[in-house]
C-alpha cells in the first residue's frame, strides 16, 4: 500500500479505501480502479491523496466497524466544516444539534472496542477533522462513565465548536511544527475570539463555553508546565482536555510524525496529576490497543506479537517475542524489569500490523 497524492494520480491504480461523497454515498468501492470521473471526484472534493494497492498486493481486511469509522469520520467532517464556518462568520449554528445527536448514536452508546483509526488531514480539512474526533472520544468517554445523556449531549457539542477560533490562526503559524512564543500568543488570542463567539451563540446553555475555556486554559498551563488556576474543573472540561491531547497527538498530517495510540495513553498515564485517571481509563476501555495479534517493538530493540491482553494495565501484555519464540509476561516486573514496549508497528495508513497467521503457528488460536 502507498500513499499517491492527488496530482499523481493515475487510471487503473486501485483504492486501498472507498470514497464517499458529502452525503456518504459509496461512490467508488476498495479494490476498484481510478477512472479519469474518480480523479476529479478528488480534486472536487480538496482530497490531498489517496491510499493505493500495488499491482499484486491483496486487499487487506478490514471490519464493518472500520469501514462505517472511516465513512462517519468523512461524511460528518465535511458538515462540521460548514457548521463551523457558519458560527465562525454569522455567528450562528444550523446543523449543530443533529451533529452532536449523531456522534453520540454512533459512538456514545458503544458496547464494544474500536479501532481508533486516524486518516490524513490536510490544512483545509485539519479543523473540522479534529472537531470530530474530539466528539466521537468525548461521547465514548462519557458513555463509560456513565454520564447522563443531557450532560454527554453538551460535552459533544462542546468540542464540536471548541475549534471554531482556529479558523483565524495563518497559515504559516498552523503547519509550523516547532511554535515561537510570538505563534503561541497569536494561537491563543485566536482561541479567546472563538470562546467569545461560542459564549453569545449559547447563551442558554452556558456550559458549552464553560467546557471549552476550562479545558484551554488546563492545556495552555500544562504547556507551560504549570498548576492551571481552575478550583473545580466541570467533568465536561477534563473530558475535552483528553479527547484534545489524544487527538493532537496521534492525528496524521503533513506536519510531524503522529505518536501511536499506545504513546498518548501513556503519555496520558504518566501527567495522572493532570489528566484524570479515571477519565483516561475511559479511553482505555473505549478504544483497541494492544489486542492479540498486534505487532510490538520492545524497549530492548526486539520485537514481538501481543498474545493476551493485561486488563490491569493495557501497557503490559503477554508477548511472543520473534527473537527466540519465548513468551514474555510484562507485568512480571520481577522477572522483566523495565522492559516495556516501545511502540506498535504500524502500516503506512497507520493501522495497527496484526498477524494473526503467525499466533496460529505458534499453536495460539483466539
């Protein structure tokens, strides 16, 4: 599989991932070739690239979860992105409370795992992206912790307008990967504006802007590395501030390397002092991590396949190692030590490498 960008792109490559329109109708199945029709659905649509097959390759696997992430995630970013323009330059919202309805059908009353797949995001698209991922994280999170469906309803909302001043931050200060003090106060002044507008546009529910500054102002202490001043935080505002974080952090763009979802949870566990424990087990519990199959890079440069998951603590499974076919127990710190995992392995459109086959030859079956 590689990544082709939109300028070279070719009739005859076949799709690793279907294409929907505005509306989530399937235009052009996985496995199907580019037509000249399909390149220019592209080009229409402000899609940077697509994920291609090579010639022989086979169609990897892909579950019904997955593809219906993949077509929420696209369909939805799109409205949320004309939502968000509509707050930002009329001051008003259309379509806001059937956005926040439907993140929370789709993944605020979950009973199982997902795979949390991130899709590249390009710097016209990047806002809206994020505005939606921070939702469907809130909803799974507040599901697990049991919050009452009028309170999840404003959580969601919440971060589907926390970027709407964004929308006023350069270009050149957006795609920088290192940001000067200069960038920092320019970013931050545009997120004051945005709290500004989502403060008049929600007058009746007060909470929604409540959220948004909170969680801002907990991540722009933590930034500086400091005690933020909020006695209280409002559930809504710590659940923001993690969504946030796991988010920026594992996003696919042109700008940096994403971290794996295995480094932002810990990353998450290790500033407990900050981000809620509980809160952050929530994500734990909401998304798949290390499920068998799951390829891993240890701390001491070898590799290996995760075969039972450790429910007390998702960063300590049972591995197989590949160096010598021993089953290495992660949670036996007497045994192992310090060793832990690095980080998983991933493929180029940043799924988790499962190989299945290889648990079946060690005589593993799930």
């Amino acid at each position: 599989m590689i990544f082709v960008r939109q300028e070279n792109l070719k009739t005859g490559m076949r799709l690793a991932k279907p294409i929907y329109n505005r509306k989530g109708v399937l235009l052009y199945e996985r496995d199907s070739k580019l037509t000249v029709q399909g390149i220019e659905s592209v080009k229409n649509f402000g899609i940077i690239g697509l994920y291609i097959l090579e010639p022989a390759e086979p169609l990897p696997p892909m579950t019904e979860d997955d593809v219906e992430f993949e077509r929420f995630q696209m369909v939805t970013s799109f409205a949320i992105e004309d939502e968000l323009k509509e707050l930002h330059d009329n001051g008003r919202i259309k379509n806001i409370a059937n956005l926040a309805a439907s993140v929370i059908k789709g993944y605020g009353r979950l009973d199982h795992k997902i795979n949390f797949v991130q899709n590249l995001r390009s710097k016209e698209d990047e806002i809206a992206k994020h505005s939606l991922n921070v939702a469907m994280l809130s909803a799974m999170i507040t599901h697990k912790l049991n919050v009452k469906l009028s309170e999840q309803n404003e959580i969601v909302t919440a971060a589907l307008v926390h970027g709407v001043g964004r929308l006023d931050i350069p270009d050149e200060i957006r795609q920088k990967d290192e940001k000067t003090d200069d960038d920092k106060r320019i970013i931050y002044e545009c997120k004051k504006r945005g709290e500004s507008i989502i403060d008049a546009v929600f007058l009746s529910t007060p909470s929604i802007g409540r959220m948004v500054s909170q969680s801002t102002r907990m991540l722009n202490a933590f930034d500086r590395g400091e005690e933020h001043n909020i006695k209280k935080p409002v559930v809504g505002s710590k659940v923001l501030a993690i969504a946030r974080v796991f988010d920026n952090m594992t996003a696919m763009s042109n700008v940096g390397e994403p971290s794996s979802e295995v480094s932002a949870v810990r990353f998450l566990m290790e500033h407990e002092d900050f981000f809620d424990p509980d809160m952050t087990q929530a994500l734990i519990d909401s998304i798949n991590l290390l499920t068998p199959g799951t390829s891993v890079e240890l701390t001491n440069g070898d590799k290996g396949l995760v075969i039972t998951e450790n429910r007390y603590n998702v960063l300590e499974p049972i591995i197989l190692s590949f160096a010598d076919n021993t089953i290495i127990d992660l949670g036996q710190k007497m045994i192992y030590g310090d060793l832990a995992i690095k980080d998983i392995m991933k493929t180029m459109d940043n799924r988790n490498v499962i190989d299945r086959d290889a648990l079946k030859r060690a005589g593993i079956n799930l």
